[in-house]
C-alpha cells in the first residue's frame, strides 16, 4: 500500500478476505474514477444478487445495503466529498492513486480498498 495514505495506518491487524486486481486502462484517471467506471460496467447479475442479498438479511434483521450501481448518472469522480455514499459504500478516503470506501452494518465493516499501480501504459485496479 502507498505510505502516508488513510489505508497504510488500518493495515496492522486487518484481514484481507476476497482480493482480486486486474489490469485496467487508466488515460489518467483517479483511482475513484477507475472504479466507478468499472461499477457502472458491472453485469446486471451482480445487480441480481445484491438484491436478492438485501431481501435475505432484511429477513434476519440486517441492513439493507442498496444496490452496488447506485450511482448518481454523469457525477464527476472529483464531486465525490468524504462522507458520502459512493453506490453501497462510504467514501473514507480519495487520493489520486488509492480510494478507501466502506460498507458496515451492526457485526461486520468491509472496506475495499481501490489502490492503482501505475504503469505507463496500464493500471493496475486491485480491491
């Protein structure tokens, strides 16, 4: 992870669960723009199964996180202000190269964590 960013401090003692990254073209983009571009590209059965995710923990009494797409249209990235919910996540942290988010409920915080890497022709999107 990039020192002096928000991330590079909750490192110790987390536990990372379900990582992936996979190359993406960045034509200068911020790392919250990436992937709200990659969001907004997302099949619609992962729509389905966020659905079909909020209906089965409402049964248990659990949150209702919304759905991952549910993004204003032709909001810039960079209109995006900490605090403010980015689809099902909370934005913590927005740095060119790394954006932290979260999502939380009354037993579990995941916070993915876009962090880019650079090279000149490609990026790297890892979450």
């Amino acid at each position: 992870m990039p020192p002096n960013t928000r991330i590079s401090v909750e490192i110790p003692g987390s536990y990372f669960h379900d990582c992936y990254a996979m190359p993406v073209a960045h034509e200068g983009r911020s790392a919250l723009a990436i992937f709200l571009a990659t969001v907004a590209r997302s099949p619609r059965w992962v729509e389905t199964l966020m659905a079909l995710r909020n209906r089965v923990v409402a049964l248990f009494g659990l949150k209702d996180l919304g759905h991952l797409g549910s993004l204003p249209p032709f909001k810039d990235a960079a209109a995006y202000r900490i605090g403010e919910r980015v689809g099902i996540f909370t934005l913590l942290d927005d740095e060119v190269t790394t954006v932290l988010m979260a999502a939380s409920s009354e037993t579990w915080t995941n916070k993915p964590v876009c962090p880019t890497a650079r090279s000149p022709a490609r990026t790297w999107l890892s979450g």
